[in-house]
C-alpha cells in the first residue's frame, strides 16, 4: 500500500500526543497516512501490550489511518542495528510514503532519541539497492522517503513550521483519549505516572494552544526539519 506520510513513534500513543492533528488534517486533504509503532510498550507501568493494542486500533480508526502496523522491537531496547533497521527498512519500502514522520532529538525518553536515530537511518539507507529486502515472498524495490520532519515530544525545539490543528483539535484529543490505560482514569487501580495526572492532558492541551498563538490560530502542531524547505509562494505564508 503506497502512502503519501509515515508517522513513526517509539510507542503506541506517541503519534496522537505529537501529531495527531496533522494525520488528521492530511486525510482531509485526500492524502493516505500510516503509522508504525516501534514497540508494543511493554514496559509501560500501565496497561498490556494486548491492551494497548486494541487502544492503538481505536485510535488509528479515529485518526483516519489507511494502516498501522507494530514492529514489536523490544520496548526499552530501540537499538540501532542490522535486525531493527532491516525491520523499519522493510516496512518503509512497503509503504513508500513521501514524508516521513519521526521523533526529535534530544528528549526525556532514552526510546524517543534511539528511534530518532533508527528512523533516520532506516530512511536512508532504504533507499540503497544493495540492501536486500523482501515481504509477502516478493523482493522489495530500494526507496527512500523526500523529507523527514520532527515531531516534538518532552522537549521543546524552535519550530521550521507549524500546523494549524484548530478544526482537528477535538478529533485529535479523541484518538488521545482512545489509550484510556495510559492518561487519567479516577477508577484506575494502577500506579501513577506523569501520563495518568490529571494535570497532563492540560499540558497536551496548553502546549497546543500555545503554538496555534504562535501563527495566529487556536492549535498548532509544531515540526522541525533539518533541510530548508521550499516556498513558491510568500503571500500565502501565515495567512
């Protein structure tokens, strides 16, 4: 299945706390997006790999994906070697998606920068012929994606450009909410963690206003990218 974006994150629920809105924005805009988690998450303290599985579905229907697809490389253990680019590698030349999505670097999370630096690598070296892959018995063609964008986690980076998620807020929080093992819950048994506060979807939710205030909007996504990005037309910047 060809699709247009790729968003990569280390774990379920990574991608509908960074950009979500976007994804969403995109199959607005008749574009086919995908996702794949690196892990199961199964070093979370709550909830199972098998639960949050199903919340990963439920979310991935709300967003609007066309795919999502787990790579099950251990949770804790995203090392960059020959076994876990040759999984990304496969999954990216199956894909063939234009942009790719992927975590920044530096962050809190040790997984989020070795899956910054999986993920780049993986991109490039996709496209090297004689790197051989296969799926489904079939030996993959070489490709690599046009651009890599940084999404923001933890730490926060000056933006190269922001995306206005004000009519996919609501949509977007719904996919958030969809990983119910993971945020607030007041009948929760579980232990606590920064995620489960009461105080983080006010975070999720302030961080988001903040970069819409940035471009004159009420939510806004914010992205890094590495190489200049081309402009044709500057009258339509910011308006």
């Amino acid at each position: 299945m060809k699709l247009d974006v790729l968003a990569i994150g280390a774990h379920p629920d990574d991608i509908e706390l960074t950009c979500g809105g976007t994804l969403i924005k995109l199959g607005k805009q008749g574009k086919r997006v995908g996702i794949v988690d690196l892990t199961e998450g199964e070093l979370g303290t709550r909830g199972t790999p098998e639960i949050r599985a199903a919340e990963a579905a439920e979310a991935a229907r709300i967003l609007g994906a066309a795919v999502r697809e787990n790579l099950a490389i251990t949770d804790g253990n995203i090392e960059n070697n020959p076994d876990n680019r040759r999984k990304l590698i496969v999954a990216i030349r199956k894909y063939r998606p234009d942009v790719v999505l992927i975590p920044h670097m530096p962050d809190r999370h040790p997984d989020h920068e070795h899956a910054h630096i999986l993920c780049k690598e993986s991109c490039f070296y996709a496209g090297l012929e004689r790197i051989e892959t296969d799926a489904d018995g079939m030996q993959q063609k070489p490709f690599r994606p046009r651009a890599l964008y940084h999404y923001m986690q933890w730490f926060e980076f000056v933006p190269s450009f922001i995306v206005d998620v004000s009519d996919e807020y609501e949509q977007r929080m719904s996919a958030v909410r969809a990983f119910r093992s993971q945020f607030f819950d007041p009948a929760s048994r579980e232990p606590s963690t920064i995620l489960s506060t009461p105080e983080f979807m006010d975070l999720v939710r302030t961080r988001l206003e903040y970069y819409g205030d940035r471009i004159g909007r009420r939510h806004g996504e914010a992205f890094f990218s590495v190489a200049p990005l081309c402009v044709n037309d500057i009258w339509s910047l910011n308006t």
